[in-house]
C-alpha cells in the first residue's frame, strides 16, 4: 500500500524535466498495478496522525504516511529517510534494498 502523501513526498523530489520520464510512468505503475493500492488520509488517519504528532517526534508527513501504515496493517514501511528509522513507530521500517531483498526471498 501507498499513502497518498507518500505520493505528495515522492512527486516533490522530481524536478520539473523528470516527471515526463520518469515521475509519470511511476505514478501511472502505482495506480494500476496489483502490486500496490493508494490509501487516501480519511479521518480517522487524520486522527491517528494528529496524535502521534502531537507526541512531537514526527512531522506531520510522516505522522500521516505512519498512521495510515498503522490503521491499514502494512507489514512494515520502506523508507530512506534516517529520522524516522530512529522513532519507534509500530511498524517494522526497511530501507528499500533490504525490502528488495525480503521480497526476492519470498
């Protein structure tokens, strides 16, 4: 699964000459794919979120993207972003060559 605001982060790393190329033909993978389904921020992952920003160890991005991995079960979240892997967040975090390598195990 894929929260939308990952999709919001992802988007933001492109610059403006990539997103023909390569943003687009990723998101247009994400949507269609059976492999992947996008979570939208409904109200109780705003809740969630609020919650665990409120504790102060995360921003809201990644509260949104956390509480949404939470309420929607993921198995763990795939991130490379280093602050978040030093909060316990409930949910087993993998850098995403270490997710590659889990899923090719399978």
């Amino acid at each position: 699964m894929v929260s939308t605001v990952t999709l919001a982060e992802l988007r933001a790393g492109f610059a403006a000459e990539e997103v023909p190329t390569v943003w687009n033909p990723l998101l247009a993978h994400l949507l269609s794919s059976p492999d992947f389904r996008v979570e939208p921020v409904d109200a109780d992952v705003a809740e969630a979120a609020g919650e665990l920003r409120q504790s102060g160890r995360l921003a809201l991005p990644d509260a949104l993207i956390v509480a949404t991995g939470r309420l929607r079960r993921a198995q763990c979240l795939v991130t490379q972003d280093l602050e978040l892997r030093k909060v316990k967040i409930g949910i087993s975090i993998k850098e995403p060559t270490e997710f590659l390598r889990s899923m090719s195990d399978r």
